[in-house]
C-alpha cells in the first residue's frame, strides 16, 4: 500500500486561526483520504520556528532556524532512496515558496510519485487538480 508524506512550512503556513490546532493532522489526513490520495500509512512533519508551538498531535516537529525551508524542501524532495515509490507528497507552503516547490514536481512524477501542494487560501489560485486549499 502506498505511503503519504506531507512536508508542512508552518512560518509561511501557520494553524488558520479559526483551527482548532489539535485537529490539524486529522484534517489532513481526512482532506487526502477524500481526495484519494492516502490509503497507507501517513507520516506529517510541520518544519519551522516551533518555539511557539506545544504539541500537535500526531504531527511531528522539527525546530529549524528562520530561512531554512528552502534547504529542507529540498532534501525532502530528494528523498527517493529512502521511501519507495508509489507514495504520495503533499508540501504545504505558501505562494513564496511555490515556485521553488513545484519545480521538482515532473521529476517525481518520472519517479513514480504523486506530489500535491497545499497552500493558504488567500494566495492565488494555482492552476492545477492536484492542489489543496490551507
């Protein structure tokens, strides 16, 4: 069965405030499994400035300084060895980092991969089916 990955930018991203934040990784996973996107295990990992954050469950953290996403994105992305492919990857960022993100999106598509981008609602839309309003 194949796995979903969700690589999540909480500074360009943050909880939406009318969100309880607890609920947060069960929305997504519920929002994927609609979709049809996430029929395995899930793995979330929220990357950024979490000194604010206390817990979000069963999201795991990672503490970065400020300015890291960029490189962190692109070791996610580049992850093709360590998880078999077919498996799904959702980035969710905001429309400052979507260009960066969206450039390795045909190279995973070769790879077998389905990558999806999740981004706030107030960014402009962007033009594909494969996308997730924040």
């Amino acid at each position: 069965m194949a796995k979903t990955w969700v690589f999540w930018d909480i500074n360009s991203c943050p909880v939406p405030k009318d969100c309880d934040a607890r609920l947060v990784g069960s929305s997504i996973e519920s929002a994927l499994k609609k979709a049809g996107y996430c029929e395995g295990d899930l793995t979330i990992t929220a990357i950024g400035n979490l000194n604010h954050i206390l817990q979000l469950n069963p999201i795991r953290l990672c503490h970065t300084p400020p300015g890291f996403f960029t490189n962190s994105v692109d070791d996610f992305l580049r992850f093709e060895n360590k998880i078999t492919s077919p498996a799904t990857l959702m980035i969710i960022t905001s429309d400052v980092h979507v260009e960066h993100v969206t450039a390795h999106f045909p190279y995973l598509r070769s790879k077998g991969y389905t990558p999806l981008l999740a981004y706030p609602s107030n960014s402009k839309e962007l033009p594909s089916d494969k996308n997730f309003s924040w």
